[in-house]
C-alpha cells in the first residue's frame, strides 16, 4: 500500500468512527422527535441564531422607534408614539434640506439618492461592458477575469484606506498632478471631488462581483443564435441589441437589484475614505443612522431607529421588486 | 475492534475529563479578583500606568488590574453604549466627564481617608458628579489637568525670521505672524486647531462669549461665540486654517492635526498640555517647538482647562477594589510620578503645590511645561465652569458639527446658529432637560 491508500484508509476509518459516535445521539433524538421532526432539528439551530440576531433586534428596533429619551434600556424609555417619525418627516419643502426639523437626515437621504442613482448606473453599465469584453476572446482573459474579481476581496476598510492614501492632499494622485505641471487638487475635501470619488470607490471596490454575474448569464446565451446572427451578416450592434440585451434581461435585472441594494446601504468604505465629510457631503443614511445612535454624545436611539426603519422599507420595496422579477424570469 | 461500548465508554470518558477540567476544577486558592480598566492614552500614559499598577500588584497580591488599552475613538463612541447596556469595564479612563457621570460609583464610603481627596481634588471633584449624585461623593479621580494651549513651530518662525508674537498678543497678532511664517516657509497651515468643540471654546471666552445664562443653562449665541465662529469660517476661506484637515471628517468626528504638526508643516497647533510627551517622542530633535501664552480677545485670554478622570463604574462586581486602586492612584507619590513620566500637569493640589520633577532633558517641553502652569493660574472661571457643566460635550459636538457645514458651505452662518441651538435643545430635551 503506497502513501496515498494508507492516508485514505486512515481517513476512511476517522470518517467511520465519528459516524458511529454521532449515531447513538441521533438516534436517541429520533426516538423523541420521530423521523418526520428530523429535518425540522437539524433546522432548529440556524433559526434559534436566526431569531436571537436577526429577528430579535428587528422587534427591538421598532420597539426603539417608538420611545424615546437617551437610555439604552428597553424598560427606561418611554413611549412616543410616531413622534420620531413625526419629526424625521417634518419638512416644509422635501427637496429644501434647509426646511426641514431633521435637516442632516435629510441631507443624507438626498445624498444617498443622487449616490444610489450615479453609484448603480455606472455600476452596471461598467460591469456589463467588463463582462462583455472578458466574454470575449482577448489574450490572458482568466488573468484579466482575476483582476476584475480581486477588489471584491478586500476588506471595504483596507479599500478606502488605499484610496485614502491615493487620494489625500499628499497623496499619490496628486503626485503625478504636480508632476505634470498642475496644483494640488483636494479630491477628498472638496464636496464635489468628495462625493463624486466615493462613486468611483465603491463602484471599484465591487464591480467585479457584479462583472461575475453578467459573465455567466452571457456564457449563458446559446452561441448558436451568434452563429446564426453571423451567417445572416448581421451588424454587431444590431446583435447585441436584439439578442445580447433581450437575453441578459433577467441577468440584468438581478445585478440592478442587487446593486440598488447595496448602495442604500454604503457605509463601511465611505466611513473610513471620508467620515461622511467635508461637512455632510458625503454622509449617507447608514452613517446617520449610526451617529444619531452611537456616535453623538446624547444618543438618539429612537430617532436612529425611526430612520433604520424607514430605510428598511425602501429596501423591502427593492427586495420585492427582486421576487418578482426572479419569478417572471423563472416563469 | 471497535465496538459501540468501547466508543461510548471512550466518548463519556473525554466528556467528564473536559467537564472536570473546564467547569469542575477547584478553584486556585485565593485567585487575585480581577478588575478591568478601559483605558486611552495620548502619549506614554498607558506605558507609565501598567508600571504603577505592576508595583501595586505586587503590593496587593489579592487583587489584578488588567488595563485594556483601547483607542481613544472606543472610549467616545463605543463605551457609552457598553455602559448603558452595563457590560462595561469596572474603571475607564474618560474625557467626556460629565456626560457618563450617571454610570459612576461613589467610592467615598470605602475611602480609607476621603479628606485627602476634599482637599487636595477640590476644584475637579465636581466635574465628575452626577447631577443626582450625592454633593460631598467622589466619583473618579482626574489623571491629569490639561489646559488647551498653543503650541508653536518655533523653527518655523527662525527660518522666516519672523519673532514670536508676545504675552497678550491677540489672535489677530497671531494670525498676521503665522501668515507671514507660512508664506515665507511655505508651510501649508499658518494655523491649525484640533476639529473639537472643546478647543474653540477657549478662543471663544476669549472673544466675550458667556456660554451660559443668568439660570445656569447654555446660552451659547452672544456676540462673543458668534464673533469666534465667524473668525473660523473667514480662517477657512482665506487658507489661515486649511479645509484639509477639518473637512477630512464628518459630524462631531474628532480629528487633531498631530500629525501635520509632527511633520513640520503646521506654524501654530492649537491643541493642548497632552501633546507635549507625545511630540517629545514623535518630534523629537527634528526642530524646535513650544506652547505660548493664550492668544487675547476683547475679554480675556483663556484657554480652556480638561483632563481625563480614572472613574469606577457603578456596575462593577469588585466595589471595594476598585475604591482600593482609586485610591492608591490617587495618592500624592503615585500622582507624582505618573505626572513627572507623563509630562501632563498635575491635578493633584499638593503635587502641583510641590512641583513637578518632570523627567525629561527636552527643553522644548520643559518650556512648555513652564508657560502651560502659569497659564493654567490665569484661565477664567467661566472656562472651568464650562468644562465643569455636566452636557458640556454635547454643545461642543452642536457647535462643530453646525460650524462645520457653515465652513463647507452647505448652510449660512445664520442658519448654522439656529440649527446648534436646535440640536442643543434636541440634547437636552432627550436627557429630560428642558431649556427655558
């Protein structure tokens, strides 16, 4: 027997002893729960953790909504009814930020809109033509496949701190401006500049995940129907417009989903590239919501939660759209 | 060979070793009790502190200190949730010392000698008791006294040779030399001050701010503090304090500029007593600095005074040794040494009535040293009642979030007045205080 055998034997064995130890305790808890409420125990776990961390503090969160005053404490906080709603939605003008009791969240729901709409568009268009372009036959496509992908493993922290260091006043960027005759440029401490980089962090940061997708629903479309495009010496465009498109559709549809809801929620890499500055500029509803309930030195917790909930809606809504559109695309 | 017993009996074999050595183990005779304490450090501060606190082990075998060092940002933002869900520390070292004061435990009832602490702790006593605290209780004992000071790249000056502004130079004064400094050196901050309520409001009482009304309550929108907050936003615009470093931040985010100070790039840093051991080690011999004497306004000439404070949690399980170690840190050798290897002014009153042999060979610091204590005699009560006002941090936090979005550009300076009275009545409404 080489090596080889006798490791898997050995395997085998170890394999076949914790089998037999395990055996004696499900078979103990057959005989209580019968065969029909077996796979609801293996289950039981899962949904124990899923309700003691993902339902349980949901509960808690609308409990917060609705009281107030500074106290951790469930039994310390008053009821208010929907006063944090109330005062989250008090505004004389939705579109003057100015107008408005709770002027910061509204800033940054404005912020997260223009965000969500520039972040998701450019997004999509730039994953699709990555996908596009590594679907194709270019030399070294599994390295280039690689690359694309390989942002999407860093930590968001380590993502915005490369950035930081790239972008800062003394930072790489500007290096090469000055380098080529121009002044300093402060990228991260101008709103616009400030804004428009968290964009372009964040679509770098995770568009090859989205790159990934797109790429198997194009390895998905039968090549046949190209064949058949070619033979009839149809334009390019006119074959990604009539076969590519109306064939990537559902594909596109779920990364557009996906990727709206992702950008509701940005935070992490935003936090640590800009800290929500200059001033508000770049601060976005998660970041309200975590400095109104933690961050500031009176904390807000129903106010904090009041505004989580609202934003769990908006999500909700994008969720469901996602149903839905999974479920025409099976259909 | 293996057989259903024999792995049944090996399994319930392992089961009861691990349990006899996880859960039934007799316990070691007299395990020292273990206290946590959060602590934050400036400088060398948690070096110094986790050497004292070996020697009063050794001293007290019965108890334990473990000194968990955390980053200044944890003791802000994390540990007031960790209170108010009572999983914090048994002691943490805190700045913002009204503000959590409703999560400390009295220790005076287990004091061996609580005068010493009337006496020689009574001007920063109050600062850490609760509003419904017991009036004579002693809630923590401060670690330092710290007074906001500027402190001056002196070679900066040198090589520009510009002189030094003098003792009552206003901040106007100032801000002509540090220009002309910056220019000539090319250094990109003629001034910079540490994106903190706490730093502004020294200027401010300088200016004629009052801060607070005839009932004790903040009423911060006078001439003076409006008078201060325009001077910022007009410091801003003309590059006398660069956008780089405030704007790097969000909300009441902190953010010091140690480090463009560090780096030779900033004329004047207003920031504080704490640097000075810091910038002994990060600055070194690379040039020449020192604190000066507070800038003037029309009013005064204040820095504001602060300090962090070693308080017991009332949730501690370990009452009597926490009031033990309390105690002994504040004992007049052990604050002695702890302010001579830290370099931070003492708040011990004998202490400072004896004088510091502060080690160092630094001439920078020594000078500093020299120039913070006199100014320290000089500050004006109304900053220490202000540093003394238990919701202090939460009008500074209004003050430089709004200040902030007026710099930015995202609102008026009018506006921004009428938001930081908002969110300070928003504050105090939520801690069921309601402004009249």
């Amino acid at each position: 027997m080489n090596l080889g055998d006798r490791l898997a034997a050995l395997l085998e064995r170890v394999y076949i002893l914790l089998m037999k130890a395990l055996e004696p305790p499900f078979a103990a808890l057959q005989r209580v729960v019968g065969i029909k409420g077996m796979p609801y125990a293996f289950v039981l776990p899962n949904v124990v953790l899923f309700g003691l961390f993902i339902f349980v503090p949901v509960v808690l969160n609308v409990w917060y909504a609705f009281t107030g005053s500074n106290h951790l404490l469930i039994g310390e906080r008053p009821g208010v009814g929907l006063d944090n709603f109330a005062s989250l939605l008090d505004c004389k003008n939705y579109l003057d930020v100015n107008s408005c009791a709770q002027d910061r969240f509204w800033r940054a729901v404005h912020n997260t809109a223009l965000f969500v709409v520039l972040q998701v568009s450019s997004m999509v268009v730039l994953s699709l033509i990555a996908a596009l372009i590594l679907n194709g036959r270019i030399v070294a496509r599994g390295f280039f496949r690689a690359v694309f992908f390989f942002p999407v493993l860093l930590s968001p922290v380590v993502v915005a701190l490369i950035w930081k260091w790239i972008l800062q006043t003394d930072g790489l960027l500007n290096a090469v401006v000055v380098g080529f005759g121009g002044e300093k440029v402060a990228f991260l401490h101008d709103a616009s500049w400030a804004f428009y980089w968290t964009i372009f962090v964040s679509v770098w940061a995770h568009m090859g995940f989205y790159t990934l997708i797109l790429l198997a629903g194009l390895q998905a479309i039968p090549a046949d129907l190209y064949e058949a495009a070619e033979m009839d010496g149809t334009s390019r465009t006119r074959v990604f417009r009539r076969i590519t498109i109306p064939l990537l559709m559902p594909t596109l549809l779920v990364v557009l989903i996906l990727s709206l809801i992702r950008s509701v929620q940005a935070f992490d890499e935003v936090f640590v590239l800009t800290g929500g500055g200059p001033g508000t500029a770049t601060q976005y509803i998660v970041q309200y919501i975590y400095e109104t309930a933690f961050a500031n030195q009176v904390h807000l917790y129903g106010l904090a939660a009041a505004a989580s909930i609202l934003v769990a809606v908006v999500l909700m809504v994008l969720t469901l759209l996602q149903m839905r559109v999974n479920y025409h695309g099976d259909k | 060979m293996f057989n259903r017993r024999t792995l049944l009996a090996g399994a319930a074999a392992l089961l009861v070793s691990a349990a006899a050595l996880t859960q039934f183990s007799l316990p070691a005779l007299a395990d020292p009790t273990e206290v946590r304490v959060m602590w934050y450090s400036d400088g060398n501060e948690g070096d110094v502190m986790r050497d004292l606190l070996d020697r009063f082990e050794k001293a007290n075998p019965d108890i334990k200190v473990t000194l968990d060092r955390v980053p200044y940002k944890t003791i802000n933002e994390q540990l007031p949730t960790l209170l108010d869900s009572g999983q914090g520390p048994d002691m943490a070292r805190v700045s913002d010392l009204g503000g959590l004061s409703r999560h400390y435990l009295d220790v005076r009832p287990m004091f061996k000698n609580p005068g010493y602490f009337d006496e020689n702790y009574a001007t920063t006593l109050p600062w850490l008791r609760p509003a419904d605290g017991l009036a004579h209780g002693i809630y923590g004992v401060m670690t330092q006294m710290t007074l906001t000071i500027p402190i001056v790249n002196v070679t900066l000056f040198q090589q520009a040779g510009v002189p030094l502004p003098a003792a009552g130079a206003t901040w106007a004064d100032w801000v002509k030399a540090t220009r002309a400094v910056a220019e000539k050196v090319k250094a990109p901050y003629p001034i910079a001050i540490d994106r903190s309520g706490h730093r502004i409001f020294g200027p401010s009482i300088s200016m004629g701010a009052k801060v607070f009304d005839s009932k004790g309550q903040p009423a911060i929108l006078d001439d003076g503090f409006k008078s201060m907050m325009q001077t910022l936003v007009t410091w801003h615009g003309d590059g006398t304090m660069s956008k780089a470093l405030w704007g790097s931040v969000g909300g009441s985010s902190y953010r010091g500029a140690n480090e463009e100070f560090g780096n030779g790039q900033v004329v004047m840093y207003f920031s504080g007593t704490w640097q000075f051991g810091q910038f002994a080690k990060s600055v070194g011999k690379n040039f020449e600095w020192q604190a000066v004497p507070e800038p003037c306004g029309p009013a005064t000439c204040t820095g504001l005074p602060g300090g962090a404070a070693l308080v017991p949690i009332k949730d501690t399980k370990h009452p009597k040794e926490v009031a033990r170690i309390l105690e002994w840190f504040g004992s007049e050798p052990v604050q002695a040494e702890f302010d001579a290897r830290t370099l931070f002014l003492p708040a011990n009153e004998a202490v400072a009535a004896k004088g510091v042999d502060y080690q160092t060979d630094d001439a920078n610091v020594k000078k500093s040293l020299n120039v913070a204590v006199k100014e320290l005699t000089k500050t004006a009560p109304l900053a220490f009642k202000l540093q003394g006002y238990e919701n202090n941090r939460m009008v500074f936090n209004a003050v430089i979030s709004r200040l902030n979005q007026a710099i930015n550009g995202e609102m008026s300076l009018t506006d921004a007045y009428t938001r930081m009275q908002a969110d300070v009545v928003e504050g105090l409404a939520a801690k069921g205080i309601k402004l009249q």
